[in-house]
C-alpha cells in the first residue's frame, strides 16, 4: 500500500528545506574560504608574512634579472640571501607566537642568540 499523496508531499517539502540549507551553508563556506580580506583581519600576521615572502620571492627574481656585473651581482645575491634569511626568521618567530611549542627553540629571531632583539 502506498502513503497518501499529503504524507509524500510533506517528505518532499523537508527534504528540499534540508537540500535548501545545505546548499546555502555550502554558498557561505565558499564565500568564507575565498575571502581574504576575513583572512587578513583574523590573521594580519599570517597576511603580513607572506606578503613579506611574497616580496622576498620577487626581489630575488628581479634581482637575478638585474646583474650586470659581477661586483653588483655579488652584492645584489649577499642582500637577497639576507633579505631572505630574515623573512624566514621573521615567518618561523610568528609562526611559533600563533602555535607555541611548534618549532624548536633555535628556529627564528629569538633563537638565534641570547638576548638578541626580536626584529
């Protein structure tokens, strides 16, 4: 025997209200995931740092581009290997201030000796 049409209709009903909420927790999750202005404001450091890197990165590409001659070119490859020696520092000191105990003492700014300044 099959259920009266009524009964068939509610259970359709709940179940495109269920499909219905599913879909626009979905939408929200989508929105929440590409936005990075959120990102940025619930994390500036995290933002910060690999806008730092991101920079880091560049110069080092442009700075390959750029060498001319070979005193410039050893100076230019001596700058982007601090530039980038201390991004690093500077990401692993934030990373260990976002999720204590991650990293080992040594790693970072902090580490590197005592009473050394942080930045």
């Amino acid at each position: 025997m099959t259920p009266p049409a009524g009964v068939l209709a509610q259970a359709l009903q709940r179940e495109r209200d269920t499909f219905g909420t599913d879909l626009s927790n979905l939408r929200e999750r989508a929105r929440d995931a590409i936005d990075w202005e959120g990102g940025y404001r619930a994390y500036p450091e995290v933002a910060l740092s690999l806008a730092a890197v991101g920079g880091v990165i560049l110069g080092i590409v442009s700075a390959q581009h750029a060498r001319t001659s070979t005193r410039t070119g050893r100076l230019v490859r001596k700058a982007t290997e601090t530039l980038t020696s201390l991004a690093a520092a500077v990401a692993v000191d934030i990373v260990e201030e976002l999720v204590p105990g991650s990293l080992p003492p040594e790693a970072g700014l902090s580490g590197s000796s005592p009473g050394a300044s942080t930045y």
